[in-house]
C-alpha cells in the first residue's frame, strides 16, 4: 500500500520536474 503510495508521489514529481 505504502509503496504504491510512493510510486504515485514520485511520478508526480517526476511530472512537476518536466515542466
């Protein structure tokens, strides 16, 4: 549960990160 949680944070960084 934690690491899906994890997995959505970082992608959604990774998306801030690109624009």
């Amino acid at each position: 549960m934690l690491l899906i949680f994890f997995f959505f944070f970082s992608h959604q960084i990774f998306i801030m990160m690109l624009f």
